[in-house]
C-alpha cells in the first residue's frame, strides 16, 4: 500500500468522523428545537414549563460546545499526524534517552500527557462557564486543578510502569508480545476493580457509612432479599464538585459496597432510592458486570492484535514518517486513530448496553413489586440532571449508553406484576 494512499484513507475517516458528529448534533438539534415549544404531553406531569425551558436550553449549549470541541479536536489530531512532529519529536527523544524500554515509555506517557494539555482550556469552560450558568457547578479551581494533578500523579505511578512492562514484553516474548501484554493489561485492570474503591477513589471523594435509620434499614433489607451482600452503604460527597447525582456499586466479593451520591439521597424519596438500588441489584444478578469485562477483555485483545500486525507494515510505519523497527510509533499512531474507526461501531455496542438497562429496569420493577417508585425516581433524575428528554433517535442510537427516560418508563410499564 501506497503511503499516499494511506494519508488519504486516514484523513478520510477523520473527516468522516467528524462530519458525521455534526450532522448528528445538527439533527439533534433540529429535532430538540422542533419540541421546544411547550412540555410534550408525555412529560407534562413530571416537568413543569420553565425547567424544560431550561433543559431545552443545556441541551443547546452542550450541542454547540460540543462542535467547537470537536472541531478543535480534530485539527489538533490533523495537525499532529500529518506535520511531522510525532516523528521528530521521538527521533528527538531517542537521541536523548536511548531507545530502552523506560526510555520508550517516558516517550510515550510524555506525549500523551503533552496531547491532553490543549483540552484543558475546554474541561475548564465546560466545568466554571457551563455548568455554572445552569447551577450544576459546585467545585472551585483549586479542587479542580487539584483533581487533574491527582490524576496526572497517578496516571504516572501506575501507567507509566505498566507501559514499561508492555515494551519489555516485546522484548521478552517476540512475535507473540501481544498476547502477553494483554494478559498483563487486562491483570491490572482487574486488580484496580478491586483496589481502586479502596485506594484510589478516596483520594478525589469523601465516602461515609449511611447513618443509621429507615433509610438504611429499607437498603440493606433490599440488599439481603435480593441476594446483594455488600459490605457497606456508603454515601459519596457528590456535590463537591457538580449537583448530578447518581448511584453505584464498586468492588467484588466482601469488598463490594453501595454508593450513593449525596445529592441523589436529597432528590430521592426511599422508595425512589431503594427503587434506583434495585436497578443497579439488578446488572449484578444479571450478570451484566462479568459480560461487559469479557467484552471489554476481548476488545482489548483485538486491539493488542491490530497492534501487532500494523507494526509488521513498513507503509503504516512510513506514512506518518517513522522508520520501522520499534513497536513505539505502531502504539501511539493505533491509540490516536483507533476511534475514528470505533465510532462507527458505537450504536451496536449501546444498542447492547441499552438492553442491559431495561433489564435491570425490570428486575428493579419486579423486585419492588411496584412500577411507580422506579419510574418516580427516573423523572426526578431527568428533571434534576436537565437530561435531554427528546433526542434525535440517531443521535442517541450514537451518544446514548442508556434508553431515554420516554423508552425506559414504556418499558417499565410493560413489565409483569
């Protein structure tokens, strides 16, 4: 193949990409703008006039935040790719520090940090200009530059040293590195399902027990009759930083524990809460946690694979100026063009979330022997969060892990008492 032709293919999909974003958000747009006029009809007992004003008006800023994002995003990637400074840089680097496999590493973790520097001024508007002009945002600069330094500390004491791994596996293992460094990579993601409630998320939120009272009681009774033995009710301080709320799960065995935000136990009935605990019950007795790793384990050896065999190809390598022979540039040119290739592939993949959703929306209705507390706490959590109520549906078959609040309570409604 060609190294003309391989510019030309790849500025192809990034174009296609990012067309195909506008046209979605353009549609949604059109389609969010043509139900602005008043509350539909579906929705006109759970939202008064003015907060669907208001939501009709976030879903607009978010859109048009969202092109401009996207448009800086993609000349950044065009710039990258195409100007020669990847190419030079590791040239650079490798004059430097030598081609070893830390040195290699430093390379890599250096670039992406120094790639995700210029979205900062975009994190930083959507968090203080945003969120603030429609009240979500609670946090200040200093917690907010503090979080980014956390995760760049981190990012350094745990990412760096497994991309020295993954390269001294290339060493080690020849032809077969891929296979190696995605056992190794999928060890470490497991291990930080475990360790990462205990050791990391502490460092970003506060986390204490639920106090004592119905509210717990009618929890952990929940808990016990749906089989779901977590170690601890804990309530996270959500509204350190934004008014969205939310509910989860985190660890396996004795260590699993229920989290709650703060903000969703002031936004909540007990029954809507308990009703919200039986839907997130309800993905793990559908086993719908152990299937998406799998999923998640086989998209990464597939992604190690695609690795392996673009490094074998002297017209990938030459394209975007590198000299073959090092794995390095392969790694770094498949993570900055592998989601102009994965966007396509995002409406099958929540198509299949999607159905997980309703599942668990089921079991949750089943299970509270009741439809009205989970469908109560579905519109508050729209309500509250100023979710989008009428999406395009091809814009949420892309951007929507979960059905819409009109698709979730049909379906609720539908399930056997």
């Amino acid at each position: 193949m060609s190294t003309t032709l391989v510019l030309v293919l790849t500025l192809a999909l990034i174009v296609a990409k990012w067309a195909a974003q506008l046209w979605l958000d353009r549609l949604n747009r059109r389609h969010v703008l043509a139900h602005a006029g008043a509350v539909p009809d579906a929705f006109k007992d759970s939202i008064d006039a003015a907060t669907y004003a208001k939501s009709v008006r976030y879903t607009l800023a978010k859109s048009s935040f969202s092109q401009v994002e996207d448009a800086y995003g993609v000349a950044l990637l065009l710039a990258v790719l195409f100007s020669g400074v990847l190419p030079w840089s590791f040239h650079w680097f490798k004059a430097g520090l030598g081609s070893s496999a830390w040195a290699m590493a430093a390379f890599l973790f250096v670039t992406g940090v120094t790639l995700t520097l210029p979205g900062l001024p975009f994190d930083w508007y959507a968090q203080f200009r945003l969120e603030e002009r429609f009240g979500f945002n609670t946090t200040t600069p200093q917690t907010w530059w503090l979080d980014r330094l956390k995760g760049f500390l981190l990012t350094l004491i745990l990412g760096y040293p497994l991309l020295v791994l993954i390269l001294k596996l290339v060493q080690w293992t020849g032809s077969a590195w891929w296979f190696w460094a995605w056992a190794s990579v999928l060890g470490f993601q497991l291990l930080m399902v475990v360790l990462a409630p205990i050791l990391i998320l502490p460092l970003f939120n506060k986390f204490t027990p639920l106090p004592e009272g119905p509210l717990r009681e009618r929890l952990l009774a929940l808990g016990q009759r749906t089989g779901f033995h977590a170690k601890s009710i804990q309530v996270m301080d959500g509204s350190k930083r934004s008014r969205h709320s939310n509910a989860f799960f985190t660890g396996f065995g004795r260590f699993r524990k229920i989290v709650l935000f703060d903000t969703l136990i002031q936004q909540l009935t007990e029954p809507e809460l308990a009703a919200v605990l039986a839907h997130e019950i309800g993905h793990y007795r559908k086993k719908h946690v152990p299937k998406m790793l799998l999923w998640s384990a086989a998209s990464l050896l597939a992604g190690f694979y695609a690795v392996s065999w673009l490094a074998r190809q002297e017209w990938f390598y030459r394209a975007f100026g590198f000299e073959p022979g090092s794995i390095v540039p392969a790694l770094l040119l498949f993570a900055l063009l592998s989601g102009v290739v994965t966007f396509w592939f995002a409406p099958l993949f929540h198509l299949w979330s999607r159905r997980y959703e309703y599942q668990a929306d089921a079991y949750a209705a089943s299970t509270m022997g009741e439809t009205q507390s989970l469908i109560g706490a579905l519109r508050k959590l729209n309500e509250k969060n100023l979710s989008n109520l009428t999406p395009h549906p091809l814009y949420s078959g892309f951007y929507y892990s979960h059905p819409t609040l009109l698709e979730r309570e049909q379906a609720v409604r539908k399930t056997p008492s």
